[in-house]
C-alpha cells in the first residue's frame, strides 16, 4: 500500500476512509497468518486538533467536534469496521482523546490522561495492604516481601504513566502503613528513612519516583 502525503490543513474526517482501509489491511495480514483482532478487545481514536483562541493553546477535537458532512463521497458516519471471527463487520469502539483504555495491561489516552491508571494502581495497592495487615509473617520476611511483589506491580507501568513524587506516596502510602508495623518499624517512621538504602542507615524500600 503505498504512502500518502497529507496536507497541513486537511481535516480528521478526510483521513477516515484510508484508516479504515489500512485497519482491512492489516486484519487480513494478521488472517493470513493464522491470526486474527478480536473487535471487542479493540478501539481507535480519530486524533486531530483544533485552535483555541481564547486559550492560545491547540486542543484535541472531540468527538462531537467532527462533522459527518464533511467526510469523502461514499461515507455517511465517522466509523471504522473490523471482521470478527465469524466474518461479519463490527464497528470498533471509537473513543475521546481523554478517554483511556487497557493496552499492553496498562491504561492509557492520547492526551496523557493518567487517572485512570492511577486509580487502577491505587486499588491494587490498598488491596496488598488489605491481605498482609491479617496474615503471619516473619518480620524479616516483610520488607522484602514488600519489594517483590507489590512494589514490582506498582513499577511495571512506570515508564508511560509519569507520576509525580506526591502521586508515588499517595500510591505507596496505604502499603508501607500496613507493612511496616508487620516488619517491627513505627508506621509513622520518618519516609526519608525509610527510602534510604540500607547502606546509609535506611530502612532500604526503594521509591518509585527515583528509579
């Protein structure tokens, strides 16, 4: 399929017919193979921005921002179809840029919309707390219980939620008030110290946000 040159000032409902053509395309590529998109687990955005005057600022358009009149002849609605296993057309899930969704086991949006996930990770980790606060441990088997499990669950989507130090301790807070008291240590001791490694005298639970 060869390449396309788009002009600066074409609009997001021009492109809708060559998303949908490539989108065919690469269902078939993946049939081909011997795999295939299941349209349920699937959904798009239709990014395009508009000027804000007021603001001064470029903005994502929304859904209700696109006109179906001004899509190419042949098109009636801004959608996009895949097959399903059966064959048949399905419109996949068409969703605002601030709006995000599951990829890779992260939640995600164009416009970094990171609350979603933040809430997604603040449930896991209050549900950590929940389960260690009534179990036996040893106090020895706390701390690194603690770094192996939930910590590692809290890092894995790291590197594409961009959290702030304050949204780290909100997140972490919940987890080291339920496992600290379990490890022999005060759970109102003193944070610096308990991020320091070891090696200074810490308590050696190493801090997202400095990873």
């Amino acid at each position: 399929m060869s390449a396309k040159r788009h002009r600066p000032d074409q609009s997001g409902e021009s492109i809708v017919p060559e998303v949908a053509k490539a989108l065919k395309w690469w269902s078939n590529g993946v049939r081909l193979t011997g795999g295939a998109i299941r349209p349920d687990k699937s959904f798009w955005y239709l990014i395009d921005f508009k000027w804000n005057a007021q603001q001064g600022v470029w903005k994502f358009r929304r859904k209700g921002d696109f006109k179906p009149s001004l899509l190419p002849t042949g098109m009636s609605e801004i959608a996009v179809e895949l097959d399903d296993l059966d064959g048949t057309p399905v419109h996949l899930r068409w969703l605002e840029p601030d709006e995000s969704a599951k990829t890779l086991g992260i939640l995600m949006s164009p416009c970094s919309n990171r609350k979603a996930q933040f809430v997604v990770m603040q449930g896991k980790a209050k549900a950590w707390a929940d389960q260690i606060q009534p179990s036996f441990l040893h106090q020895y088997d706390v701390l690194p219980l603690l770094c192996t499990t939930i910590q590692k669950t809290l890092e894995y989507p790291m590197a594409l939620t961009f959290f702030s130090q304050q949204e780290w301790d909100r997140l972490l807070s919940p987890v080291l008030r339920a496992a600290l008291p379990k490890a022999g240590i005060c759970r109102n001791f003193p944070r610096a110290m308990v991020y320091a490694p070891i090696a200074l005298q810490g308590v050696g639970v190493p801090h997202p946000y400095g990873l």
